[in-house]
C-alpha cells in the first residue's frame, strides 16, 4: 500500500484567473511507514503572487527567479505519484491546480484522477468530527500532532504534519497477516513450527517505564475518539 501525502502552494485561489502553483511537497508512505523518499519542488510560475498569499506561505517572486517551471519536473512528479494512494487537506483544491498546471504542460497530459485515487482527509475529518473545525490546525490539536514550526504554510511541511495527522486519524491496527504480501495468514500449512532451544538462557522481561505507559494511554484516547468509542484496548 502506497500512499502519497501531498500539498501546494499557489500564487493566489483560483487557477481560472491564471494562478499558479509554486511549491509541491509530497510525503511517502508504504504499509503506513514513511519512507523519506519525498517529492519537494519550488515553481517559477511566471506572474506575480498576490500579496494575500505571501502572506500565507512567505513566498516571494524574488526567491523564486531561478526556480524550474512545472514543465520541467512534470515528468518526474508524474512518475512519482502514478498508480499511489494521494492523500490530501481539501482536495479539490489542490487537485484543480495540478490538473491546470498538467493541461498548461502539454494538451494530452493526464489529469490527477488518472493516475492515481485520491482521498480527501477534510472530508474524513468531517465525518469523524461534524460540526467541529477540521483545518490541519485544528485537527494537530485534536490529535496532539506537534505543528510548532508552522508559522507560514509550506507544502513539504504541511504534508509531513498532514501525514502525522492522517496516521492519527485513522489509527489502530492495519492488518493481523504475519504472512508475506500474497500470502494468506490463515494458510496454516505454509509455515513450519519451530521449537526453541530449551538450553537457551531465559528471555530478558523489558517493562514499559512510566511515562511509555503514560504515552500508550494518551494514545488509546486519541484512538477512542476516532473511533467513536470504539477502542477495544481501553475495554480490556
């Protein structure tokens, strides 16, 4: 399971009066691990950014001026989002921009959907949460998920908080399989018993310390509520 956590930043809101995106950042995730193998890439988008959006991220034309265009890394973001998971905050948004950058690039590109399936965590985070507020701030505050660096917004930071965030959201168990990927886990036959050694010295017992329980039980509260009260654990 690949899964691709992504974010972008614009010159201004709407791609229909010629907006551009000038920052992508995207975070890997496979089987729910990140990876490091992310995706960073600021944008020359040849016009000016409104102000109300340096404001936003701190973004300027200036730092900009020697940055590629989405022409020249299209390609390569192409191969690294095809055929994953993409994971993003209000994801219309984003995904109208890059499919406007793609059909800028070249008349027969592919649009986003083509690629890959998308997943919105805004609307996750409303059905989990209705009526409450659901921004990435907000949700870093529900889910104890440290946002301190976030003085501006930045789309490789904001993803890596949004995956953060995502794995809180939808947390608990993945899967109960200790077979190998196409193996079924209840194929019994598969797998040899093998008996210890009984002149082998007796495994050491490590305990939890204090403030590991402490940190486990933060955690199954944070699962309860996303679940809605259905954290088995904490009916132990």
């Amino acid at each position: 399971m690949r899964q691709i956590v992504l974010d972008t930043e614009t010159t201004g809101l709407e791609p229909s009066e010629g907006h551009r995106i000038i920052e992508i950042g995207c975070v890997e995730l496979v089987e729910r691990r990140l990876t490091r193998n992310n995706f960073h890439q600021y944008l020359q988008p040849d016009r000016e950014i409104d102000q109300g959006a340096v404001n936003v991220h701190g973004i300027t034309n200036e730092f900009l001026r020697d940055k590629p265009r989405f022409a020249d890394v299209a390609e390569d973001f192409i191969a690294y989002i095809q055929g994953a998971e993409l994971i993003i905050h209000n994801a219309s948004f984003d995904v109208g921009f890059l499919d406007n950058e793609l059909g800028l690039w070249r008349q027969d590109a592919p649009r986003v959907q083509d690629l890959c399936r998308v997943t919105d965590s805004l609307t996750m985070a409303r059905k989990l949460h209705p009526g409450q507020r659901n921004s990435l701030d907000a949700l870093c505050k529900r889910y104890a998920v440290d946002n301190s660096r976030r003085d501006l917004h930045g789309a490789l930071l904001d993803a890596e908080i949004l995956a953060d965030v995502y794995l809180s959201m939808t947390g608990g168990q993945v899967s109960l399989s200790f077979g190998t990927h196409g193996e079924s886990s209840s194929d019994n036959t598969r797998f040899a018993v093998r008996k210890l050694s009984t002149d082998r010295p007796p495994l050491p017992v490590v305990r939890a310390t204090a403030a590991e329980l402490a940190a486990h039980e933060e955690r199954l509260v944070v699962i309860d509520k996303a679940s809605n009260g259905q954290c088995l654990w904490l009916r132990v």
